[in-house]
C-alpha cells in the first residue's frame, strides 16, 4: 500500500492564488506570513504525515481500540509515540492564540496542515481535531482564570479535548439534553452520560478536557437550558500540573464501520459524588459557546472530505498507473489500465472533486481569518457572512466528496479494492462517517437553506453571486478556452440564482419546501462554489502555463470539472424546482 | 435489528402488471403458471427468508468464515442448516430443466425469489447465485453424460456450483489467463490458480464443482485459446454418489469489506497429478460457454442491487418512524424523524430507486424466459436483443443503486448508523462488491455503450425507444397527473435518443469518445428505464387507484421519481455531450 504524499504544489496554489495569502499577511498579527513561510511549515507537516503518520494508518485500522483494565483505553501501537512527536514539534499550536504559547498562524494556514494529517490518518487526526474545537470554544468564552489553567497544556497537546453533547436518546436535537449540573461553590457537580465521544479516553495525552453540555436545575426548557461546563479527566493544580483524578470514566467504545483507531466513547459522568465541571461562559448559554466551536470543527470536518478523497486518489493513481490489463483504445498491446478511457474518468472525477473542494475549503477557511482580523469593520462583517453561508457548504459538500471519491477507489481497484489488505476499503469506510457527524449533513442543508438564506433574505448568496459573476466577467475576457469554461460556469450561477429567489419567495405556507429542497439546495451550492473556484484558478493558471506543467494541468481539471462534475447543478436545480408535494405525498404510515 | 420482510405486494404488481405474467403462462412448458402461483411461491419464499435466512445475516457478517484443518472452509453458525432447508423445500430448483429435476418455471418467477435470498442474506445468498450461473452453463454446453452426471445434484443443491475466471495478473481481461489444461483420455488435468472464487471451498454443500476457464497447450494466445472445464471437489460416481477427491484445494480466503460469511477463495488446482477436468462445450470455446453463464448471473447481480436497497430502505423506515427527534415544520412537538422533510426526501429516494429497479429487472429477466421460449421467432429474436441490451443495464445501474440506497440507509440513522450494531453499516459494505464483480460497471458500460448500441447500429436502443415512446402516447392520454408525468419522461427519452445518435455518428477517429461517455451513458439508459417502468406502473396503477393504498402510493412514488431521480439524466447527458477531450487531457504521467 502506498504511503500518502502530501499534495504540496495544489495546497500552495490554492494559498497562494485562489486564497490570497499576500492579503492575509496583511492583517494584524499575521505580519510574518509569507509564501515561503507557507512553503516551508507544509513541508515540514507533509514529512511528519508522510512517514510518521501514514504507515500507522492501516495497522490502526486493523488494531482499533480496547478498553482495558480501569477504564484505559489503549490505542494502537505507534499512536502515541506519534502524538508525542506531533506535540514535540508544536503542530497543535499553529493557529492558537500567543497569549497561552500558541503561533498565532492564520487559520487558512493550519487548514492545509490538517489536511495532511487527516489524509495520512483520519483515525488520529480526530484527536487533535476535537482539542482544536475546545480550545476555540474556551478561547472565545472562558474566564481568564480557566483559560490561564487549562489553555496552555491544551495548546501545546499535551492535553486533549473533547466535545460532549449527544446523549442516547438526543443526537441531532440537543432541546432534550438530560445531563444535569449541580452549583457547588466555585465550580458545578455534573452528573450524566454522554455518547460518541471522540476521543473521549485514551493514552496518548496526559489529561483529557472534556467540554459538557449539561442543564442547571433552575435553566428554562429546551436549548435555552443548556450550559457549558470544562470538566477534566484530571483537575490542573495552580501550576498547571496534573492534579486530583475527576468523577468521571470512559463505559465502552462504539464498534464502527470505520475509524476505527480513534475510540468513540459512551463517557459518564458523576457515577460518585458529581465530576466537578467549570463554567464555560454563562449560564445557560451553552449551546452560543458551543456552536463558537462547532463551527469551525464543521470547516475541519470538511476539510476531512478533501483530506480522504486526496488519499483515495493517490492510491487509485498508483494502481491504475502499475496495474497492466486489457489493450486501451490507440494501443496495440496490453497496458496499465490507465489507458483506458473509463478509467481515466474515473481519476478525473475523483481529482477534480479532490481539487474543486480543496479550494472551495481552504477560501472559506480564509474568511474565518478575515473576520476575525481586518481592521475594517464592513470587511469583518462581510467575512462572518461569508463564513457563516460557507461553512455549512464545506461541511456537507466536501463530506459528501470524501466518501463519493473514496467509492471511485475501491472501483478503480477492481475486485482487489474489495479486499482490505488493499488499502482502498478503509478510505470507503472512514469516510462514512463525514457526512454524520459534527452535524449531519441534513443538518447543514436546513442550516443553509433556513438560517443562511431565507432568515438572511438572501443577501450573502447574493453577495457570493455577484462575486461569481465578477469571476465570469473576467474569464468571459480571456481567451476562448477561459471565455468557454465562464459560459459553462455562468450557466449554473444563473441556476443558482433562480433556486435562491424560489427559497425566498416561496410562500411561508409551503412549510415542507425549504425542508424538502435543502439538501440538493447544498450540493448545487457547493458544486456551483466549486465552479467559481475552478474558473478561478483556470484564469490564475492561465498566465503561467508556460512556467510548469502544474499550471496547464489545473486548467485541464478544471476544463473537466466544467465538463463533468459542474453539470449536477442541473439535477439538483430540477429536483428543486419539482417543489415539496411529490416528498411529501407519502402518508408516514405507508412507508 | 428488524428482520427483513419480503416486499410482497410490489413483488407481485411488478410480476403481473409490468412483466406480464399471463404473457410468460402463454409460452410452451410454463402453462401451469398463473397470479395466484406466483403469490403462493412468494408467500413460502418470504417465510424461509424473513425466519430462516434475514436472522443469521448480521451474526454471519460478525463471524465471517474461516479456514480450518484441511483446507476445510467452516461457515458461520446456521448457515449449512438454513441451507440444508432450502435444499429440502426445492429452492433450489426452481427455474431449471425439467429433465434433471428442475421445477420449469421461468426466470421471472425464480428472480423476485432470488431477490429475497439476498436481501436476507447476501453473503448465503452468493451460494446459489453462482450454483445457478454453472448450472446453465452446463445445462446449455455440456455433453449430455455430463449433464447426467452432475446436474442433479446441482439442480436440487445438494452439489452447489462456481466460476473460475479470474487469475491474480488478470482480473478483467482473460485474454491472459495461464491455468493449463492437459488432455489425458477421455478427461483432462488442470493446473493452476484461481482468485476470487466465490464460494469455492465451504461446509454447505456435499460437493463443489468448479468450472473453470483453462488453456490448452495448442490453443491460439488470447481469449481464443481459452477452454471450460468441469472440475469437482468429488469426482461423481456413475451412479450420481461422491466419488474420489480430486487434486484441488482452496489456499485462502479473502479479508473483505463486506460479505464476510461468503468464502471469497484462492482456488489451487493440480498441485500434485492434476485435477481432473471434463470439457464443457468445444475446446477453444470457453469464453462463449463462460458467457451463458454470465449473462443470467449479471442480471442476478443487478438484483442484488435491488435486494440490498429494499433491505436498507426496510431499515431506515423503521428507525425513521421510531426516532423521536426534533420539532417538525407544522408539528407542535417532538416526533419521530420521519415526519422531517429531509427524512422524508432520503426515504423517497431510497423508495423510489428501489422500486424502479425492481421493475427494470424482472422486466429485463422476462425476456431472457419470452427469447428462450416464445414460439415466434421474431419475438425470440426481439426479446433476444432486448435483454442483450438490458443485461448491462440492470447490472450496471441496479449495481450502483445497491451501494447508493444503502448510503442513505446509514445516513437516516444518523450516528447510529455509523455503529456496526445497527445494521444498515453490513448493508453499504456488503453492497460494495456490487459494482465490482461479474464484470466491473466499467466493462458493462463499455457493454453497452460499444458492443450493445455501436456494432448494433443502434436498433436494439432504437426499438426500446419505440417502446418507451408508445407508454408515452398512452401516458398523454390519461388524466393530468399521469399526463404531465409522461411529459417529464418523454424529455429523457429524447435526450437518450440524442445520446444514442451521437454514439453512433461520432468519427471512428475519436477513439476514446465511447469509452469516455459509456459509464454516464449506462446511468443514463438506468435511470431513463426506470422511468419508463415508473410511468408503465402509473398507468397500471391508475385505473385501481381506489381499490388500494397500494395503487395510489405507488402513483406517489413514481411521480417522485420523475420529479426527483430522473432529472439525473440531464447531468449524465451533459458530460456525455462534453465529448471525450477533457476526459482524456491530462497526460498518464500527470497524474
């Protein structure tokens, strides 16, 4: 099985031309940014994921987790070591705040690092991605106090987090939420159970930093009843070492279709006398303070959908590359099955998925920088609009990508891809479980369609569209090749538009129409945002296709994807356009 | 985990108003088949599926199969009785010779029965599935010794039966295979390695016969030079009983994705004297005798396709109905899933594709029974042709359904779907192979798209067309609903016909265009297909609407595949229209 390159020439192409990193460097804080800088920390991670992480990836898949002796959960051989070095090196701390030892990095920088690692090991790479998630969420709400106990050893990965929310009977409805806290003093006592709680317990950090949702007797009903609490496996002393174990324990692990290495624990709280959480901003604000972390996790978890469509491509290239069968059409002996056409279509659609999506990520990613820190307050604004109407697009489209592509591997491997030992089943059953989770995907669509477009009146896709649409101008200027791409592309905005206007024009007693509409709502947003990325970097190409074969290649990509993939929005739009009736025309008692 | 449920009610629609069962009871030898045959031979398959079969999937899944002794294959626990049962109550024999102890019924009746074998248990299911392949091969090339002697027992399933094509250097492409056969008297002896033998070594059945594909040493290189022998585990006896062991013997089975309880072998023949072979058909004539074979077990897999999907929709509805969670639009309070719209488009869809490709294929199988039976032999020649061309077509696109359907199974279950307790995580990894074996989706497209619609000048397509365009004049006649429906579908059946044309007039000198095209060209053929069932079940149905709910929700579910499933045509027909160039563009060392 090969081991995973990181795909360095397209991360720093899309940092460089489609994110605008010149931009970035320009903003407070991000003085030293630079492409060379950028150059040469993706470089470093790519090393750390290629020959560290990458060869764990199967044995982990084969080894999973155990629970053993008093609620350890053991991880396979090699994560830790591997975790350590990640530590020793201060790959978590990239993007963190530099008050509590972090880098201070842009976000749009970190993105690529984490797309090596959840590439080289999506199984590891959860761990890191939840403390990356808890730390945002203590950064944003946290007292000082808090912040100066546990954020350091946080950043730096010593320690671990987590995010606890679901419960048995809750999983996308958090309203129901049953984990009750208790005032004591200082802190709270927390009492309950939580599930799939990734990385819950395990023994590649010295502590683990739950972040619990929990309901205070005296809290109204629902989600407004919900607050946040910091409870650790072990409390910090004053010092920041390790002190006093916490009420608290890891019950079982999930035995799941993928993921295999990274444990999802049912986690208890409370079993004694009450594990003792902190408040993490007020009280019953849990579910603000908790989406401050969702949201960004939704960006990475997207980010995993590139990640593992990157890994599946690569392994797919190589057997198609080394594997002779059958005579190609033009040949006259038997050759790889590259040479075959419906292979090559196959390699297409999955690197032109991989690399539309990529760059539909690491952009949004960089208006969460843009937000956070141009000085100009209509520039921020526009930012967090922009931010807010993407994440759910990079959250349900580029997860739908990681296992679509995935799927395209084990095709292109032929029956081998069917066996494990191969390499490609794993990429299949990892990637599932992107479109679930961190917010199912049904989820994300509702969120767009309903908060992100009809609640907005519409006004960031309109602002998205005019963006398009200045692309368009642009391409319709340049040479025939570009101006025929900027029709293609041109077409599906004008379809995106008419969808948009009939989510907000729609009459509000046609409760099933958004509902109903969302999700292929998403997928042509997203495939439509991979249109407006791809025509991008087929007019940043252009100019230098003399320069390197990576340039003109992009623009046959991209010339693809027009062709091939862009072309969805067509279905999309059709089922949209058919309204809610035929959806809903089936009485639930006659399923 | 609910049990499976054979669909009886569509089952028995699609058998009598859409293959036309008192059409087949018209044809020489199948006189005594009638409605109410068919229902009761459904009702006792369904019994044996739900009570028998369904309850050992998920156990079998976890167990899998193991090697033990001698080269001995054991099955999961319950596996061999539940064959022995199905043995005894003559499942097996349904649709064969009457001479050899077949039962003469036609395909059409034994498919929907096949159909929930594997929706039960896919990986039990596969015993007969390949059984059967080899069954017809030597029912159709055999000598007739032969056929005494070992279809009996294959025939009541005492004996079950594989294939050996597949060698580890060749997967697809058989020109290469190097398995040598010597002539010794009146038999032969074989040498060499099979992979992916499907249920080639195992504890169900008495005896194994093999038929594997082999070259003898004067032979032409290629295909041509490839014969079919008969190779048993047992030699047979002149009496029918078990005879000596013959020198062959399973290496390994594979660690799998999915289908864990089938025993997916390395087949080793003559590693001492040779095992002995007896020629099936003419030497050098293997490949024509493999593909009798292959034909019918292609549609069998297509069907796979539908069992898996109707088995992932079964699962989700019910977790859909049972799940409370969430406030729906125009509900008041917390309610099971179901009543979601989103819910409710996954479940439609899963319904929906379900349905239209359980109609394609008992259709596509009623003219494997009207070409072998019908007394006119220009509807021989008719229905010859049609299931030529409906071959790669349920294959390919039922195939691709399977894994799809069983996708959103997971996704309906939301994290719990992600968890192997529940179930709906077996169906989408033992759904995978699907696309895979008996010929790729790849190699049918190519089926399709070149030996099926090119080199046949475009008349088979041209006379379905015909057909599909007669449902639709009937279509404009009935009510509105049923009238705009017709609409919906005449638009893809233009667009077919368009792509048809362009296949056929593309210059010879655009080589990879066919290639290029076939796999949006086979999706496009499917889903156009199933339109015109939906719409053929429309009419049907609309005359009895009142009778039963049945009638008018599957009016419902039609009119959502027409507004929902079949605009996927227009996406599969773009990049079809886009040509070959840009799938073809990147160089192979660009990649």
């Amino acid at each position: 099985m090969a081991d995973y390159i990181a795909p360095l020439e397209d991360m720093n192409f899309v940092l460089n031309h489609l994110v605008d990193l010149d931009a970035l460097a320009q903003l407070p804080g991000y003085e030293d940014l630079s492409t060379e800088l950028a150059d040469s920390i993706l470089q470093e991670a790519g090393k750390l994921a290629s020959n560290v992480l990458s060869p764990l990836n199967a044995p982990g898949d084969k080894a999973g987790v155990h629970i053993h002796g008093d609620a350890e959960v053991a991880t396979p051989s090699g994560f830790s070591e591997a975790y350590s070095q990640f530590v020793d090196s201060g790959w978590g701390s990239l993007q963190f705040d530099t008050d509590f030892g972090g880098q201070g990095l842009p976000f749009a920088l970190a993105i690529p690092v984490q797309e090596m690692w959840h590439a080289a090991n999506m199984a590891w790479g959860l761990c890191p991605l939840l403390s990356q998630g808890a730390i945002e969420a203590i950064e944003v709400n946290a007292s000082q106090e808090l912040k100066a106990r546990y954020l350091p050893n946080m950043i730096d990965g010593r320690w671990s987090g987590t995010m606890n929310l679901t419960e048995p009977h809750a999983g996308s409805d958090m309203a129901t939420l049953r984990t009750r806290a208790e005032r004591q003093g200082d802190h709270y006592r927390i009492f309950g159970q939580k599930i799939y709680i990734t990385w819950g317990e395990h023994d590649m950090a010295d502590n683990v930093v739950h972040l619990v949702l929990a309901r205070l007797p005296d809290g109204p009903p629902g989600v407004k009843g919900l607050s946040l609490f910091l409870v650790p496996k072990f409390l910090a002393n004053d010092d920041g070492s390790i002190g006093q174990r916490n009420d608290l324990r890891v019950l079982s692990v999930e035995h799941k279709i993928g993921v295999h290495a990274s444990p999802t624990c049912v986690m208890s709280y409370g079993e004694n006398e009450g594990a003792i959480g902190y408040l993490v901003g007020q009280e019953h604000r849990g579910m603000a303070c908790m989406f401050s972390m969702m949201n960004n996790a939704r960006l990475t978890v997207g980010l995993q959908g590139v990640s593992i469509a990157e890994r599946a491509y690569q392994l797919a290239r190589d057997h198609a590359k080394d594997r002779p069968q059958g005579i190609a059409p033009g040949e006259s002996s038997i050759g790889p099955i590259i040479k075959h056409p419906d292979v090559r279509r196959m390699l297409m659609t999955m690197r032109a998925l991989t690399e539309a999506s990529r760059a539909v990520a690491y952009v949004a990613c960089s208006s969460v920088d843009l937000r956070n820190k141009h000085p100009d307050p209509e520039q921020r604004a526009h930012h967090d609009a922009r931010a807010a109407l993407l994440t759910p697009v990079v959250k349900g489209w580029c997860t739908e990508i990681g296992p679509e592509v995935a799927s395209i591997g084990v095709q292109v491997h032929g029956g081998m891809g069917y066996v494990e030992e191969t390499g490609a089943g794993q990429y299949y059953r990892d990637s599932r479980i992107l479109p679930i989770y961190e917010g199912t995907n049904g989820i994300q669509s509702i969120d767009l369609a309903e908060r992100k477009t009809r609640f907005d009146n519409g006004r960031a896709v309109d602002s998205l569209i005019v963006d398009m649409r200045a692309v368009i101008e642009q391409g319709l200027q340049g040479d025939e090749k570009v101006c025929r791409m900027a029709q293609q592309f041109a077409a599906s905005v004008d379809a995106l538009d008419e969808v948009k206007n009939l989510l907000l024009t729609r009459p509000d007693d046609d409760i099933y129409f958004s509902g109903s509409a969302s999700f292929n709502y998403l997928l042509m947003m997203g495939v439509v945002c991979g249109g407006w990325q791809m025509l991008r970097a087929t007019i940043a190409a252009n100019g230098e296709q003399g320069r390197l074969p990576f340039f003109a290649n992009k623009i046959k990509v991209a010339q693809f994807y027009m062709d091939s993939v862009l072309p969805r929005y067509l279905s999309y739009a059709a089922a949209i356009n058919a309204g809610s009736e035929s959806t809903m025309a089936l009485a639930e008692g006659d399923f």
